[in-house]
C-alpha cells in the first residue's frame, strides 16, 4: 500500500491535519484531523510502500506498546483511511 500522494501531513498548533496538495495549494474542501499517534504512522507510511506489519514495528520501536496493540490499531486505521480514500493499492 502507499498513501495518496498529493495528500500532505500539516501540523498547526497542536492539531495534525491532512490535506489535498495536488492543485500546489492546499485545498481545505477535505481536511482529516489525526491525533498525534496517528500522524506518527502517517509519517511512518510516507516513506513509500507500506504494510500494517511494518507501519506497527515503527509503533513499538517509538511507543512504549505492544506488537499485537499496536498492529490492531493500525490496522483499524488503515481500514479507515481506505474509507476515506487516502491510500492507494498498488
């Protein structure tokens, strides 16, 4: 899997938000808030090709957590995020 490319992790404030950067401008028709673990494996998965298994190895590596707790929550967000269109397969 990889993300949606022209989709872009902004951070203002405390808040983390992705938003559509394919016209140059960030278009704020579709914003998607993420709290702060959640841009953590949006920051992981930008890195190119991606699995929930890799993306939950980064988590543990990171986070104070346990593989199997961490693969079950991303796993539900990938399932959302592919949802909402944010992903790509390839």
């Amino acid at each position: 899997m990889k993300l949606q490319p022209h989709l872009k992790l902004r951070r203002i404030g405390k808040a983390c938000m992705i938003v559509d950067s394919q016209s140059g401008t960030a278009n704020l028709t579709n914003v998607y808030e993420l709290n702060e673990t959640a841009a953590a494996v949006w920051e992981y998965a930008s890195a190119g090709s991606f699995t929930a298994e890799t993306l939950a190895k980064a988590l543990t590596a990171e986070f104070e957590i346990d593989f199997a707790a961490a693969l079950h929550d991303v796993e539900e967000l990938l399932k959302t995020w592919q949802q909402y269109g944010l992903i790509l397969h390839e």
